[in-house]
C-alpha cells in the first residue's frame, strides 16, 4: 500500500484556481505529481458525468477547484457547480464508490501556496483510500498500445 | 472531414523545464501519437525564430493543428494564436500543454516530471484533434470611459483619457472630490505644499470639456463588457443646486446643527449645511441629511430664506438614478487608514494626546483646526514620540504587509515638529525605515540631522503617568526596555484598502489579494489590468503607494483605458456557445444557467420543420460553460471546451505511456 501512488484529475477554473497553480509554479512550490490538470473557464462547466468518467477511466481521485464562494469570474458559475456536485458526491457513494474520492476546493488567482497545500492533501487523504475499486477493462492503468 | 495534420513543440523555456523534463523523450513519444506529422523542440518556442520554426511547418506540411507544450497558456496562448493566424491556419486550432508552471517547476524529478508531462503532451494532443476552427467578431466601442474614485489617482487618468480626446465621466462618493490628498498639509520630499500642487488639477477637472463630473454619487451596477458597459449611478441628493451655487456661505452661518468635520478627521465641528472645504469642487454647499432638521423632522428650512437671491437650496430634492454607457472603467477608489482602536494598547481613545498620522496631518495645517499651530490640550508638546507600523506588517491585526508611506510621512512629520517646536524632544520607534523613493534617502539623512532620534523597536504599551504619557519598548539596539515620555504620541497608521469599495469590486468581479487589495492581472507586467478586460486599477486601492507611484500608474491605467476606444472596436468572445438545433429539445435549463441572459428560446425553420430551440446571442456570450453543464441532449456546447473534447482529454491525461 506504501507504494501506491493515486492518479488524481482535477478540473480547474481558468480565473482563479488554474492560475493560482501557475503562481504555485512561479513561486516553486514543491507538491506530489500525482494531479494531472484539465482547465475548464469556469466551474459552472463541469457536467457530473466529467467526474464518473474519470473514475471509471481510473482515476483514484477527482478535484473540482474553483473561485472563492461570491468570487466568481462569470458571478454565478461555482454556486451552481457547488450544488451540483454535493449532490453527486451523495451519488457516487451509492455507486460503490468512497465518497472522498471526489473533492472540492476554491483557491483564488493570489493563493499559490494554498494550491501546494491542497494538493498534498488531497493526494495523501486518497493515498490512504487505495487503489479505485471500479474502473473500466480499457482503463488508464493498463499501458497504452 | 480532412484529416488532423498535428504539430507538436516542445519548449525547454531554456533551462526552466529542460532542467526537469527530458525533452528528447518528450518528442520521441509525441512523435509516436496517432495524427502527429511534426514533433520539434526548440530553446524558447516564444521567441521569434521559435514562432517562425511553426510558420515554417504549416505552409511546408499543411499542418492544421498545433500544439505547444511549454508554459501556462495563460502566459502565451495569445502568442500562438497570433503566430498560426499569421500562417494561415485559424488561431483556434491550437492546444497548449503546460508543463512548466505546473510540471518542470513543482516536481524536481525527472522521472516524475517527465511522465506527467507525457500525460499532459498526450491529452493536449487528443483535444486538439477535435478543435474546430472558431471565427473572431468585432464590435463597437463606446467611445467613453468611467473614472471610479476621484482622488489623485482618478483625476490624474480622467485628465488623461480626457486630454486624449474622449469623453470621462469621473465619478466620486464624497461631495467633494480631492480624496486622501486634500487632507495632506506637506508632501514628502520636497515638502510640496498637497493642496497647492492638487487644487490646480481638480480645476482642470472642473474645466475639462470631455469630463463630466458625477460628485456625491455611487457605483450601484455594473452590466455589459468591455467596450460596453452599462453603469448605474446613484445620484445623492445635495440638497442644493450645485450648477446654480455660488459658495457665498451665507447659508451656513444660519445652519444650527453642527456635525463633526471627518475632513479634519474629527478635530473640530462644522455645520450640517457645509462646504467640505474651501476649494471644494464641485464648488458648492451641500447638506447632510442625517443630521439637518428638515430632512430628519420636516422643521427649520431657515437655509431656504437665506438663499433668497439664488434660490439655489431645494429641500425636496431626491437621489437620481443615472445610467451610463462606456468602453472602459478605471477603478481608483482609494484607502482608508487602519483603525488604531484595534490596538488598545497604544491608547488610542484613551488619550486625546494618542493621535493618529492623518489627524497630525490636519493639525499642523494652516487650513486645519488650529491654522497650522501645533498645540496639544491648548499647550505646545515638549516631547514627541512617533510610533511606525502601526497597523502594518503586523500578523495580530491581519495585516501582514508594509505601507510603504508611513516611514516618509513620520520623517516628514518629525521635520514638521522640529519647524514648529526648534526645542522638542523627538522620538521615532521604527522596525525598519524604508526610503527606498526618489530623495528619500536624502530626505530621511535631513531629518535625522535635526535631532530626530531613531529608536529601534516596537511600543508595546502607551500608558499615562501623572501629566505625560509613557512609550514603553524594547530599544533593541541597545538590548533594553525603555520608557521614554511623551505630550504627544503620533501613530503612524497604515494603509487599507477602502471598505466602501468592496461592493464595488463585487460588482466588477474583480478579485482580491490576500491582503484584501484589488487584484492586478500579473504582478509585474500587468500592474493596471483586471482580470475583467476592460477594467483598470489607479492608486491605493491596488495597494498602498505614494502619490509619485500613484500619478505614474494613474497616466498607465489611462493609457491602457484609451487602447479600446482608440481602435473604436474590441473582439467578441470567440470560443461561445452554439447549439445543434436538431438536437435541442427547447427544455430552457442553459436559459436559466447563462448568468449574461445570453440564451433564449425562439422558433427557428430547420429544413420543413419549424421548432423552437435554444439560441445564443454570441455578443453577450462570456464563454463560461454553464449552459454546455446543464444541457440534457448536449444540443449547446461552449467552443473549445465541448463534451467530446473534455471527455476524450479525460481518457487520454492519466494513463501510463
């Protein structure tokens, strides 16, 4: 289990929280690798499938990060991913699947350090959780042909 | 459909990925992915030998897709858009990787990096087989710009969008505008007098014929985007006709309520029927309406009969609802001083001798409360200790940056006390004096030259014993507490960002720094942009600064402001959303998502059926996605980010090469 290194996609909004990760990288934060990042312009973009997609694909993990609460670049986009994906977090418990495999965050455009943070540890909080228990014959662990 | 011809560029950004990312084996595995034709890497893809080496291979290889892996896209994206446009591919056929940002400069380990950077290279490579090419649109400009905030900073850009030729409307919540500055009595270094080097400017204002001034009035919504917006202005009502008064003053002498003067921070009165100084511009009386008679209980009107002549005074006046249509917005809504209540150990409101910086400001000028003496309870303090960084750089208060102002200004103040008191004992705690300006440096040698003593150290309690107050520290120069007397404390407060702006950014979405300033687009390059195109930051509000810093990035704001009303056009969003009429069953759920209003449903004719389905107003479409989220047929799908897009990107980004 020591050895297991999640495979974590996050979903980032390109306002505030993908650059915030680009401030993380100017500033040379250090974090885990293990997060591979798809840039939406908002999270109001996310459609839930996104997200079973990535784990029955593979995915240990899936991070949805946006603007702050109030802060969103297009005023209402992260109120409505918020509802939305509460309510999927519920359903992808009733899938099987452990619900803190799915996470959300909101970093803004100046929190670079708060990106290395969240990283770390949403990598180590689905490290503990093992291996995705469901995922598709063609999924990502197998190499590529 | 023509077959994908992709190029793929790698950039080793000299050393900044090359160093952690094997670049070689980056592009013999892009090399291999189905569609690739070209695969190179290059030193700085950026660079014009760089941009030339993709121009070179579209009109050699006909590629039609290009993708770059290097830094963020939010660094370059419109650089390679502009080099393949000026190959002849369309400029949305382009998908950047980056692996540098968030790869080569947060992972040291090449294996790592190098792999996730495979990750990355392969899902850039799989959307952009499926970009279509998206066509760009112009629209009109309003050939117009708002000014938010009319102290220094916001007369400084309105003159200078005004001089340019457009019409300002320059916008100001105090009846007054002047801000912060008026309220100065000398400027550091040269020890300007504030009022004479301002009051010339807010003549010009007042004079210019391309500014419209809007004093007393408020910012109450915000609509449109750049090149249009739409603003509300709430006009509060003065209470008297500020085009017909003439400043006589007549008026005032007759007005029996008195109010504190906030102008003189407090020090003294003035009438609820007032001019908030005497170069007041608009030059014209106005009443408050919290504490005169007639608005409060209907009674008194005595201004009314006073004003016989001019008629100029309307009781009965009501606010005004303004709505204004311009191109661009300069936000420049100032600061307020940090609240030293907050740090009752100082004994700020305890002792009237505990005085903040801007209230020394308003003694020691001749338009002030005491005309310029300095006198202290009716006497003339023999002691004076001045106490910097209250309030900044100063985790207890949430307040963890520097000033900037503070150490010039107490040095400036320390000269004034030495002018005015030749036989004073001066005293300066300071952490750290920082003269970093033009003259500074000079000007802090100068002061210290006049018996200031500089102690090192921070005051932790200001505490009065028999007639004088006691500053107690820790000199730590000399490795000792010390207790050093007073008749006088100045504290030299910081800078805040002002609390009356925050709706105001909310309304603009315009972020925020962690230290609660606005946010510019890039620390460096980019100091005036917003994140909102068309929205520009002047002054303090962007963080705290001094009035040379303030002009500078005023005249940029104001030269950034001019750039989309000079073209007269500004591009539409291009990657917008669009709807499969023939998959759309009109459920209106984009309609109520799209925060623009941007969707409607409407009968079209598709071939021999007539059917209602969604359509997108293309201008007003702000490409933000939560139509294409929401959609129960995936009819409508924002450009460049469609569900086969996204979805494919998900399959190809995690999997081991």
């Amino acid at each position: 289990m020591s050895s297991f290194e999640p495979k974590i996609v996050a979903f980032l909004c390109n306002w505030c929280t993908y650059a915030g990760a680009d401030l993380a990288g100017t500033s040379r934060y250090q974090y885990p690798p293990n997060v591979r990042v798809i840039r939406v312009m908002c999270s109001s973009r996310i459609n839930p499938a996104f997200i079973i997609n990535a784990l029955l694909e593979g995915a240990d993990g899936v991070l949805v990060s946006g603007c702050h609460p109030g802060e969103c670049h297009y005023t209402s986009g992260n109120y409505m991913a918020r509802r939305r994906l509460v309510l999927l977090r519920r359903m992808i418990e009733y899938m099987g699947i452990h619900p803190d495999r799915f996470r959300m965050s909101w970093v803004s455009a100046s929190e670079g350090a708060k990106w290395a943070d969240v990283v770390k540890e949403v990598t180590e909080a689905v490290k503990v959780l093992g291996p995705n228990e469901i995922k598709r014959e063609q999924a990502w662990m197998q190499p590529s042909l | 459909m023509a077959s994908k011809r992709i190029g793929v560029y790698i950039c080793h950004c000299g050393v900044n990925i090359a160093q952690n990312v094997r670049i070689d084996e980056l592009r013999q595995f892009a090399a291999g992915l189905p569609g690739v034709r070209v695969a190179q890497n290059y030193m700085y893809m950026c660079s014009e030998p760089g941009q030339e080496m993709i121009r070179k291979d579209i009109a050699e290889n006909g590629l039609n897709r290009i993708v770059v892996v290097a830094c963020s896209p939010r660094m370059h994206e419109p650089t390679f858009r502009n080099a393949i446009k000026s190959a002849g591919l369309n400029p949305y056929c382009l998908e950047i990787a980056n692996i540098r940002e968030q790869c080569s400069w947060v992972h040291k380990d090449p294996d790592v990096a190098t792999a996730k950077a495979k990750g990355l290279l392969a899902a850039a490579v799989t959307k952009v087989a499926l970009l279509e090419p998206l066509e760009e649109r112009e629209v009109p400009v309003t050939r117009s710009a708002m000014v938010i905030g009319g102290g220094i900073a916001g007369i400084q850009a309105a003159l200078d969008i005004a001089d340019s030729g457009f019409k300002t409307y320059l916008v100001e919540k105090e009846p007054s505008i002047g801000g912060h500055m008026m309220q100065l009595d000398k400027t550091f270094p040269t020890l300007d007098c504030s009022a004479c080097i301002l009051t010339p400017k807010m003549a010009d204002i007042k004079n210019h014929p391309n500014i419209e001034l809007l004093a007393y009035s408020e910012v109450t919504d915000v609509k449109g985007f750049v090149g249009n917006f739409k603003v509300t202005v709430r006009r509060k009502p003065r209470y008297i006709d500020e085009t017909i008064c003439n400043a006589c003053g007549t008026c005032a002498s007759y007005c029996a309520i008195a109010i504190k003067d906030t102008f003189n921070e407090g020090l003294s009165k003035l009438q609820a029927l007032h001019i908030p100084f005497p170069q007041a511009i608009p030059a014209a009386y106005v009443i408050d309406p919290l504490a005169c008679r007639y608005t409060r209980e209907g009674t008194c009107r005595q201004c009314e009969q006073v004003c016989k002549e001019l008629n100029a005074i309307n009781l009965d006046m009501q606010e005004q609802m303004v709505e204004l249509d311009v191109g661009t917005i300069i936000v420049s809504t100032g600061f307020q001083t940090f609240d030293p209540n907050r740090k009752p150990e100082l004994g700020y409101g305890r002792y009237d001798n505990v005085i903040t910086g801007m209230e020394f400001e308003r003694i020691v000028s001749a338009s002030g409360p005491n005309q310029g003496q300095l006198l202290i309870n009716g006497k003339k303090p023999e002691e004076v200790v001045f106490i910097q960084c209250v309030g900044s750089r100063d985790k207890t208060v949430g307040n963890e940056y520097c000033s900037r102002v503070c150490c010039m200004y107490t040095a400036k103040h320390a000269h004034l006390v030495r002018e005015k008191l030749p036989d004073a004992k001066i005293t300066i705690f300071y952490i750290d004096v920082r003269a970093f300006g033009k003259g500074y440096e000079e000007f802090y040698d100068r002061v210290k030259g006049e018996e200031v003593y500089y102690r090192r150290g921070n005051v932790s309690e200001v505490y009065r014993k028999g007639d004088k107050l006691i500053c107690r520290a820790e000199d730590t120069l000399l490795g000792q507490a010390v207790e050093v007397p007073a008749d006088l404390v100045v504290l030299a407060v910081g800078i805040e960002p002002a609390a009356a702006a925050r709706d105001l950014g909310r309304q603009l979405k315009l972020s925020n720094s962690p230290d609660g300033f606005f946010l510019e687009a890039h620390p460096k390059l980019r100091p005036v942009d917003t994140g909102s195109d068309g929205v520009f930051l002047a002054g303090c509000c962007q963080g705290p600064k001094d009035i040379p810093d303030t002009v500078a990035q005023a005249s940029a704001s104001a030269a950034k402001a001019v750039i989309p009303l000079a073209r007269g056009t500004v591009k539409t969003e291009t990657m917008v959303a669009r709807v499969r009429a023939e998959a759309c069953r009109a459920c209106g759920y984009c309609v109520d998502a799209c925060p623009y209003d941007a969707i409607e449903l409407g009968e079209i004719q598709l071939g021999r059926v007539r059917k209602t389905v969604a359509t997108v107003n293309e201008v007003l479409c702000k490409s933000c996605g939560a139509c294409s989220a929401v959609c129960l047929s995936g009819a409508i799908q924002q450009s460049g980010f469609t569900d086969d897009q996204l979805l494919a990107v998900i399959g190809a980004i995690g999997k081991e090469y």
